[in-house]
C-alpha cells in the first residue's frame, strides 16, 4: 500500500476532509492556507486564501459548492468552492476550533476557545439569511463555562449538536434553543477528536487517555473500546467495513527527543465488533493528528506533524481479510 505524498504545507496539518462524492479532499494546517486536492491522483487544486493565523477545521457542504473553515485568527470564513472566492467573514472573540455545515447545507455551526478572558462557544448561522453574515451575530450562541470545545459535528437530521471537551466530557446541545441535552464523563483525559460514521447513527472518539470509543449518537451510550499505549489524536469508522483507523502519537513536545519507531507515530487498524488490532500503517515522521476514510471505504488519508498528508489505497488484501475468532 503505496500512499500518495501531497506536499502543500508547511507546518502541521490539523484536520483533513473528503466532499461527500469523495473526489475532492479538503486540508487545514497550522500555515494559514486552505488546500483542495484530487483525491484520486494528489493533484492540488488551488488554495482558499485570507487568514491570518492557523487553520484548526475545515468542512465542505452537501453538494461541494461552498467550504468553510475556521481559523486562530479569531474568524471563520465561507468560500466558494471552485473559485476560491471569500463569501463571507465571520469575526468571533476568540479562536474557531470547530467548524461544520449541517446536513441541509442551510445552516452552520461553529466552536469558540476558552481563551482571552472568553469562554468557550457554540454559535449557529442560518446562511441564507444576508444579515447574519454582514452583522456576525449568530441565531443561537450558548456558552460553556467549565469547559473548552475542542471539536463538535452535527448530529443526525440536524437534531442536535455533539461537542468533545477538554475535560473528557461528550455533550449534545439544542441547535435551536442551546440546551444541553445530554452529557456523558467519556474519558479520563480531553477529547480530540470526535467524527459520526457515514449513517450519523454512531460516534467515534480520540482521546488523550490513550483510547478510542464507539457510541451511539442518540443516547451516547459507550458500545465499543479500543485502547492504545499512545495519546489518540483522531479516529474515524470505515464507511463499508467493521473497521476503524485510530492515529496518534507522542506529544508533540516530546518528538525531537525519540525516534520514530519510539514515538509510535503508526495508523492502527481496528476490529469494530471484537475490539482486536489487526494491522498498522508506518508512514508519518510525526504524530498523526487527523485520519479520514474515503466515502467508498477503498482508501484514507491521514496527516501529520510533519506537516503531510498521505493518500492510501488498499491493497485487495485487505478487502478479502477476515478477522480469525
């Protein structure tokens, strides 16, 4: 399994993300600059530039004709998909760490940092309505006082908003009323990450306590465990096949001082129902900090700390293999 090395940043990636047809794949990192590529051959297509400091999220609607991303500089911003054309700013008090349309690509949602005397924030905009975009204030904005959001999604048919936490915590959130719903104690450390299968009916979470953990979007009840002897950065459900990708590593901080095999900086691959590891990816000369299976389930990409992304396709092996209970 040869992957494809795109080379388009220059420092750490953050967040990579397909269109839901799986032709275009979309990367953030820490150097201000928005990439799309061709999925198929690595091929960049051009770049979304504007801000000004880093870019922690990325997403792309429905149909693929508008993306939005959310950056250090204290803004997100809509663009037009093809064109890079900048669409719409929207300026926030503090850092956007997470940004996502919802299902109807009619609204979207994003998550401010617990920073600069501000607390954490969730903030919902309808994108049809002009005035919401020009003024910048949101149709709903809760705030979250004792925590920070380091990533949220929609939930399924847009009923609810789920947010990982620093403090370990799992939320839903009414994107309506700002309510929360619902709020699980999932893990010892912060949450990563958090990413919903293809269906939306269950979720997937990377942590820093060193595991990953399947649950059901509804109720958020804890269904699988997948444990590591590293910090999990992020973890993704294979959208075909009772699989799961977890990647991570060793912090950051602490890199320049091991090598590679001791930093631990593979793709490891997960048995859905039995829990079991059955096979690893070496490729990265750092952590890995975001993975992404590909629509079709035939390939994923991961980016890195070295400031990579790496396009695999699966061998035929891997589809023919069959877990030994």
């Amino acid at each position: 399994m040869r992957p494809i090395l795109l080379q388009g940043h220059s420092r750490a990636i953050t967040q990579i993300k397909y269109n839901p047809e799986g032709d275009l794949l979309f990367s953030v990192a820490k150097d201000s600059k928005p990439n799309v590529w061709y999925s198929l051959n690595g091929e960049r297509l051009g770049t979304y530039n504007g801000h000004n400091g880093a870019v922690w999220c990325i997403d792309v609607n429905y149909d693929s004709t508008k993306v939005l991303s959310g950056s250090a500089d204290n803004s997100c911003r809509l663009w037009d998909t093809e064109t890079g054309k900048q669409l719409a700013v929207l300026e926030t008090r503090s850092a956007v760490r997470a940004c996502e349309f919802s299902f109807s690509g009619k609204q979207i949602m994003l998550t401010t940092d617990k920073a600069l005397k501000q607390l954490s924030s969730i903030q919902v905009f309808d994108i049809r309505d002009h005035n919401q975009l020009l003024s910048g204030i949101p149709m709903m904005q809760v705030t979250v006082p004792d925590s920070k959001i380091t990533s949220a999604v929609w939930g399924p048919l847009d009923e609810f908003i789920i947010t990982g936490h620093d403090n370990g915590d799992i939320c839903q959130y009414d994107p309506q009323s700002g309510d929360l719903l619902h709020r699980v104690q999932a893990h010892a450390k912060s949450v990563n990450n958090i990413q919903l299968s293809q269906d939306k009916i269950m979720l997937i979470s990377a942590s820093k306590d060193t595991t990953s953990k399947l649950f059901d979007a509804w109720s958020l009840d804890v269904k699988k465990s997948f444990r590591t002897d590293r910090p999990v950065n992020s973890a993704a459900l294979s959208p075909t096949a009772q699989h799961v990708i977890i990647g991570g590593g060793q912090e950051a901080m602490d890199v320049t001082t091991t090598s590679g095999r001791m930093g631990k900086f593979d793709a490891y691959f997960f048995h859905l129902v039995f829990e079991e590891e059955f096979a690893r990816v070496r490729d990265h000369f750092g952590p890995i900090t975001t993975v992404s299976y590909h629509p079709d389930g035939k390939s994923y990409s991961s980016g890195g700390e070295d400031g990579y992304v790496r396009v695999h396709y699966f061998d035929t092996d891997y589809f023919n293999y069959q877990l030994e209970c």
